[in-house]
C-alpha cells in the first residue's frame, strides 16, 4: 500500500517534470521563430539627467510579443536564451534595432543623445561582439558616442581577459560601457577598478529603501562615492518616489531612471513625451 503511494506521488511527479520541460522547450523553440519572425520588441525607459531634470538618454529594454501568451517581459525569456545560443541573435537584434530607432527618431527630428542597450556576458566569449557594433552603428549611421552597452559583473565569471579585451574594444571605438546592477555582484574592489566601464549604474536593491532605511542611505551614498572617486559617471535606477529622486540628487547622482519619471515605453509612447517633443523643437529652431 504504502509502496503504492511512493509510486503514485513519484509519477506525479515525473509527469510534473515532464510538463515543466516540455513548456520550456516549447517556449525554446517559440522563441528561436521569434527572433526571426520579428516578435521581438523594445521598450525605452527615460534616462533622466538629475541636475536639469532633461532627459539625456534612455534605456532600451526587449519584450518578446508571444503570439498566444501576450507581452512577455524580459524575466519569462532571458535567462532561457541565455542557456541556449540564442542570447546571441537576440543581443544582435536588440543592438540594430535599438541604433535603427535612433536614426529613425534622429530623421523626425527627435533628438536623444544616447541609447543603451543590455549585453549579455555570452555575448561577450563569441568574440563576435565588436564587429556586430560596429556593422550596427555603420548601418545605421549611428555614431559610437550614441551607444552605450550595459554589462554585468558576470562577465568576469568567465573568461574575463576575452571579456575585457572585447570592452576594451569597442570602448576604444567611443561606445560607452556601463556596469548594471553595480553593488549586487561579488567583485573585489581590485577587481572593479580595473573593469572597462565610464558608467556605473547603482542597483534597484538600494534605491528602493531610500527614505525608509538609513542603511540603505548609507550604502548607496558609499556606492556613489567609491563609483565617482573611480572618475564614473552615475546613474541610479529604480526611483519611485519623489523623496527617492530627491536624495539621490543630494547624494551627487548624475542621472536617474525610475518608474517615478517614467516606466518603460513603446517607441509611440516615447515619442509623445513632452520633453523629447520639446528637444526636437530645439533642434529645428
Ligand atoms: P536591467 O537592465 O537592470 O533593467 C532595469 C529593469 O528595472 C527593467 O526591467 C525596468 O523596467 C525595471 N525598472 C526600472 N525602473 C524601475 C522602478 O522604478 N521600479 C521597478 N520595480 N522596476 C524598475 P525589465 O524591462 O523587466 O528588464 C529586466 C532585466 O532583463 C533587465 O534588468 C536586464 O537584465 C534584462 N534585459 C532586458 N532587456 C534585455 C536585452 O535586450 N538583453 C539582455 N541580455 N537582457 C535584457
Ligand atoms: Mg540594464
Ligand atoms: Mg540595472
Ligand atoms: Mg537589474
């Protein structure tokens, strides 16, 4: 009896299993027909700059337009891409687009000086990465100081000189760098010193307990500091509040980017902001 019933919650449980892979696997091989058939997209979250409140640049983010299961966010098919090859051709995808876009913006007169786009560490061991920027910006006349690319500190978990050699590159070509999620990762402080980055962004973790808990203050003031006695520009993310935005202004951050100014947009939504309306009105008069 009691041998029965091992048995019985064992297939349960195998046909749970079963049901979890062939969801994956489903989503796996929907997601290689994605890439190619254009269900992809990317939403831009405003990047704010904290001394004028002008928005400098904006955070280009993919959403994967699934035929039956609706919008997907970034969570539900990243990390799946990631274990297969088809990080790559979706970090190449993003990276056109997101250069496809400006020019389209830049022919409106719609004018953002900068577009970053994140890059997964795979992209990094291909040694593919810097040829794709450049065949990017050149298709699209984009020029490099318009190209930012956020990176991880899980880059150095695997071959980190490749990794830092590919940077290093594609730095020397004017494409900012930009370490995401900077305060979460476990790199010695050596070791970040040494990183190929002009940018470090501070990590939602921090920023969402600002005006809550004085530890939080703390260590995103520490973070700020040790980031520009590095000589790097700052950006925080995350801020959902005004008192947010405001202590991050008094801590010296250079620019923000929270769902307070705005959460991430479709390009039409994008281009009704008044203050990106206002910054093609410049540029004509
Ligand atoms: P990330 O690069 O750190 O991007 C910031 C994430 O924080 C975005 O989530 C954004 O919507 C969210 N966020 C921004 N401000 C706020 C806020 O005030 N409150 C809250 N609760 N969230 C905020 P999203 O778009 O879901 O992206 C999640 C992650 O997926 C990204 O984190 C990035 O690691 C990854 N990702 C997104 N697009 C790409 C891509 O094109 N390539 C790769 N490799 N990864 C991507
Ligand atoms: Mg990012
Ligand atoms: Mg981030
Ligand atoms: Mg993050």
């Amino acid at each position: 009896q009691a041998k029965q019933g091992g048995r019985g919650r064992h297939a349960l449980f195998a046909a749970t299993m079963d049901e979890a892979l062939s969801e994956r696997s489903r989503l796996l091989a929907d997601l290689r027909r994605a890439v190619v058939s254009d269900e992809l997209v990317l939403h831009y979250q405003p990047r704010v700059d904290a001394r004028d409140g002008c928005m400098r640049s904006a955070e280009a983010l993919v959403r994967w337009q699934h035929p039956e299961l609706g919008l997907l966010s970034p969570a539900r098919f990243i990390a799946l891409a990631e274990e297969s090859d088809l990080i790559e051709a979706i970090g190449i995808w993003v990276m056109r687009e997101a250069c496809a876009q400006m020019a389209r913006w830049q022919r409106q007169g719609l004018v953002l000086e900068r577009v970053s786009v994140n890059v997964s560490p795979r992209q990094l061991v291909s040694g593919r990465l810097v040829g794709e920027v450049d065949r990017a910006l050149a298709d699209h006349g984009v020029a490099p100081d318009r190209l930012e690319l956020e990176v991880t500190e899980s880059l150095l978990v695997g071959d980190a000189k490749q990794a830092c050699e590919q940077l290093e590159a594609v730095r020397r070509r004017g494409v900012l760098i930009a370490l995401d999620d900077f305060g979460t990762g476990y790199s010695s402080l050596s070791t970040l010193r040494q990183l190929p980055v002009d940018v470090m962004k501070v990590d939602r973790a921090f920023v969402k307990d600002l005006g809550q808990d004085d530890s939080a203050l703390a260590v995103t003031r520490t973070i700020l500091t040790l980031a520009r006695s590095l000589g790097k520009h700052t950006v925080a993310e995350g801020m959902e509040t005004a008192e947010q935005a405001d202590l991050l202004r008094e801590l010296g951050c250079d620019e923000m980017q929270g769902f307070f100014f705005s959460r991430p947009l479709t390009p039409a939504q994008f281009e009704a902001l008044p203050q990106f309306a206002g910054a093609a009105l410049a540029s004509i008069g």
